[in-house]
C-alpha cells in the first residue's frame, strides 16, 4: 500500500493551521508544521507528531526548504498586511516545487475591486495560485469566523455586553463556523485532491443568526444574561486599540471596519447556511454555543467574580478614554492603492453570482 504524501502546513500555529495539522495528523498523513518561533504550539505539534520547520513564512529561501520533499500544501497567509507578498513567495515556491495539489484559505467577500485592500490581495492571491498548470488547486473561503465574536467574551462573561458594530440586533446576519470545522473541510480537499480538485467551498455553521442570538448564546454558555449593544465604528477602533499592541496592527483595523460594513449590508448571510461542513468535512457543523461553551471550558479567569468585574470595569473605561483611529488616514499613510470607485461584494455582479449557492444541489461551486 503506497505510503501518504507528506503536506506542508503554513501558519501552522494559527486558527486555523492547528486544527488542520492535528487533524491531518489523526488521518495518518506526515505533516511538515511551518511556524515563524520556537514556542508552546511547535512543543504541541511535535509531540502530536508533526516535523516542525522554523521560519520567515515571506523569505523564499525558507519557503523553499519547507517544500523539499512536500506533494500537497495548506496556503493560509498570516494575518498581516502583507498577505499578497506571502502568497506570492508561496506560489512560487510551488511552482518551483511542483506540488501536485495546494488548498488556499481565502476570503468570502474576495473580489477585484473590494474597498479592503486586504480583500483584493487574496483576490489577486487565488488567481496566481491557479495559474500554474500541473498544480490543481481548492479554495476554502469561510465569512466571519465564529472566533471574531470570542474576541470579546471577556466583557460579556464579567459585564454581561456583547459589544460589537453589527447593525440592529434582530437581524440573522451571519452563520459562523468554527476555526475546527473550517480544517475539516480543508482537511478533507488534502486528503483527496482528486474529488475537491477546482472546487470552491464555504464552511458555516448550521444556522443563520443574529447579533441578540449571538449573545443569547454566550449567556448559555457562561451560565448568565449577556445583551447586544450595538457600537460605533469609532468605538470598535477605540477598543481594539486599547488591547495589547500585540492583538491588532492599525492596517488591520483599518479592514475589520470596511468587514463590519459588510456585515451590516448582509454580505456573510448571501447563501448561508451552506452544508460544506458536513458534505465535505464529514461531520455535523459545530453550533455557536457549543464552540463557546469549548472555550468557557478552557478559561477558568471568565467565571464571575468581585474582582475580575472590577477589571472589567477598568477596562471598559480604558476603551472609553483611548482616542479613535483615523480610518481613512491610516489607509492613505501606508500608500495604499486607493480605487475611485471600489464596490463592496453584493454591488458586483460578478460576486453575486458566483457566491449563490441557493440553487446549486452539489456542495461546491467549481471554479472556472
């Protein structure tokens, strides 16, 4: 019996490159991890069997030790302002490599003239990946994550607010996977590159819902009352802002408010729920409140107490304290490429229809 092909594994350390590791791991395939340190996540994925490559995830020359003896590969760019860079070093390695088969994580808002120029370089990332010609290629392109809404447990858990500029709060929004069940769907175009080959998928969790049932969900969870408030722009950046220098860039602020935009549009409930998950993953997608309820779990510092509300509190005055960021300024100082007239996902045609999944009865669309 032919032995399986060992698959690179970039961002290894990541939402989303751990679980594909681990995962890749229990299927019995041998996994080269690219990390950018030496850390607790290199310990965790050696000792659960991985080879693990320390590197510069945007230098060529790593990029091409990390593909020597490598078949297949999970391209999932760090979250940085240089993606494009990322994916460009990665695809020529490949090339280089010959790979036989890569899975990119994408975008589901991905389109040419996207105000986020972040949006526009994973565009720009999934047409070069394809061009090469004996290379087959599958794009995972999930919405917002589950884990976006888990970046503010803290104040629900000690508050009892669930904080974020999503619009009215009755609205069903969105249908948020897990960072686990997006690997599943990754794993599974991995493992069998002559099924998934061409395909374009969109993990989502089972139902569609809104930010008052977000919260609702987080209250199950944490054992108390959680309620939506809808914020400012302004205040999202004030927040985000006042978190450790480590958490977010000013460039990716800068694009989380243009996604907080479209999610007010209804940009991430076009064609959800999907069954990708469970079609291609082969497993029933996670609920919201189950993932929360894993992650409550796992931190004893989000139970109640005098002192741990008084934190909270001193927080939330810190947030109120620290000056906004000028959006607009902060796309024009790091010499963006501005467009005239950019146009967010449902104002282009060609978005609208290669996004509607609601008529197909396969749990893909193919990409051209």
């Amino acid at each position: 019996m032919p032995s399986k092909p060992k698959i690179l594994v970039t961002s290894a350390g990541g939402k989303t490159g751990l679980p594909v590791t681990l995962q890749l791991l229990e299927k019995g395939f041998p996994v080269r991890a690219f990390l950018r340190r030496q850390d607790h996540r290199a310990v965790l994925l050696k000792r659960a069997g991985a080879e693990v490559f320390v590197g510069n995830q945007y230098a060529l020359a790593d990029m091409r030790r990390a593909m020597a003896g490598v078949r297949r590969a999970y391209q999932c760019a760090p979250t940085a302002p240089n993606g494009l860079h990322f994916n460009a070093v990665f695809t020529v390695a490949a090339n280089e490599a010959a790979l036989e088969h890569v899975v990119t994580l994408g975008q589901w808002l991905t389109a040419c003239d996207h105000p986020s120029l972040f949006t526009r370089e994973v565009y720009l990332s999934d047409a070069l990946i394809r061009l090469a010609p004996n290379m087959t290629v599958t794009s995972i392109n999930p919405g917002w994550f589950a884990d976006n809404y888990l970046m503010v447990i803290d104040m629900a858990a000690h508050l009892g607010l669930f904080t974020m500029p999503l619009g009215p709060g009755h609205e069903k929004k969105n249908a948020p996977p897990s960072n686990e069940d997006i690997a599943r769907v990754v794993v599974a175009a991995l493992a069998d590159p002559d099924r998934h080959a061409g395909r374009t998928y969109r993990p989502t969790g089972p139902e569609l819902m809104s930010p008052d049932e977000i919260a609702a969900a987080m209250g199950r969870a944490l054992g108390r009352k959680v309620r939506y408030q809808n914020i400012s722009e302004k205040m999202m950046t004030k927040a985000l802002r006042a978190m450790p220098p480590s958490n977010f860039s000013e460039a990716a602020v800068s694009q989380l408010a243009i996604y907080a935009e479209e999610y007010r549009r209804g940009a991430f409930a076009v064609s959800a729920p999907t069954r990708h998950v469970e079609d291609v993953g082969g497993h029933a997608p996670e609920s919201f409140e189950s993932i929360t309820r894993r992650l409550v779990a796992r931190r004893p510092d989000l139970r109640r107490s005098i002192s741990r509300t008084a934190r909270a509190l001193f927080g939330f005055t810190r947030i109120a304290l620290t000056p906004a960021l000028d959006l607009d300024r902060i796309q024009s100082s790091r010499d963006y490429v501005r467009l005239e007239t950019p146009r967010f996902a449902q104002e282009t045609p060609d978005w609208v229809q290669s996004h509607d999944f609601t008529q197909a009865t396969a749990p893909a669309t193919r990409v051209a």
